[in-house]
C-alpha cells in the first residue's frame, strides 16, 4: 500500500531516468488493472507542509487522460500541468521551472494523446473565440505533418492526426529548451531529463516518442 508520501531526502536520491522508469510501471499497472492501494488520509496528513514531487506532466485537458490515475501516482508524487494541446505558454514554462529549479523535480514528461480534439480542430482549422489563438500553438506541427501527407490534411485523416499529436509533442520538447535556459541548463547537467509520450485512447498506454 502506498502510504508514505515523498520527502525531501528521497527525491534527492530519485534520477531522471529512474523517475521515468518508475512512471512507466506506473502505467503498466494501469493497464494491467493492477494499481496500487493507497491510503489518501496518510498522504494528506505528511503533506501538510510541504511536497516534494519527482516529476512534473505536461499534459492536455481531455478527461479520458487524468494523469495521476493512468500512470499511478498518488498525493505529492507528481505536478501536473495541462492545457488543450499539451503546448507551452510562458505560464506553462514558469510552472515547470517551479517544479525543477524550485521544488526538485527530476522529469518533464510532455504527454499527448490520441485523437486529441485540440489537435483535430488546428488540423481543421478551427476559429471560435479565444480557441482560436490556442490552436496557433498546435499549428507548427499541423503545418510539419501536412509536408508528409498528400490527399485529405483533416481530422478525417487518422494517420494524419496521428502524425500531428507526436509532433506537437515533439515540438513542444523543443520550445521548452529554446524558450528556458533554466530547464535547458538542468537538462544539460544532469540535473533533469525532458521527455514525451502518447497516451493511446485505445489501451491505455503511454508510448515514449
């Protein structure tokens, strides 16, 4: 039973490469049906004054994809920062140098998913209201996916839609590093690793890019 919450002596021994193995398991035991039983009352009470997370997830709003569940985690295991499309923002960019300059976090995980209706609409084009300006963050990897296809570019296009989530993803990693010195400079050292993966709607697995 999980019933001991990370400290701060923990998270300091945690790699970056064992946070994401242990993320991984995580979601095997998801997939598996095998979850972990934990006791929320005990997690609540040590975490009163403080939290010491070792990753922090990227991730969209869809509500098929809550994060903690899919892969695992429990009370002040991991941050979680979403937003349709699973881009970045200056405000999604201060919430993850909090998490790894601040509060030690050793993982950025930027999680898409399939079929993801953010993705959809940029590839179709969608203007409503403030979405519109959203969507602009996913249109990068419309635009790099629409170089590899030929005939429909719409959501009707499941490969295609498909080809535009792990882009988005992929771009995503890549304005995280140019658009934060302070999580470049981490990642660099040592200190943390920036990665990213799909949720597939279909199983429940989250496959690494």
């Amino acid at each position: 039973m999980k019933n001991i919450a990370i400290n701060k002596d923990v998270q300091s021994s945690l790699t970056p490469a064992g946070v994401l193995q242990d993320l991984l398991e995580g979601n095997d035991r998801f997939v598996n049906n095998d979850t972990q039983a934990v006791d929320n009352s005990a997690l609540v009470n040590q975490t009163i004054g403080g939290q010491f997370p070792k990753a922090v997830v990227l991730s969209c709003i869809d509500s098929r994809v809550p994060v903690e569940t899919v892969l695992d985690q429990a009370i002040g295991d991991i941050f979680v920062a979403r937003v349709a499309g699973n881009f970045e923002n200056v405000d999604i960019l201060g919430s993850l140098e909090y998490s790894c300059k601040a509060a030690g976090s050793k993982l950025v995980l930027v999680l898409g998913h399939e079929s993801c209706g953010a993705v959809k609409a940029a590839c179709d084009g969608v203007e409503l209201g403030n979405i519109t300006a959203m969507l602009d963050n996913i249109l990068p990897a419309v635009k790099k996916a629409s170089d590899e296809f030929d005939g429909e570019l719409t959501s009707a296009n499941k490969d295609y839609v498909a080809k535009t989530v792990e882009y988005n993803v992929q771009l995503t990693i890549d304005r995280i590093r140019e658009r934060s010195s302070i999580l470049k400079d981490m990642e660099d050292n040592g200190e943390i690793k920036i990665v990213g993966g799909v949720y597939k709607l279909s199983t429940g697995r989250v496959e690494m890019l």
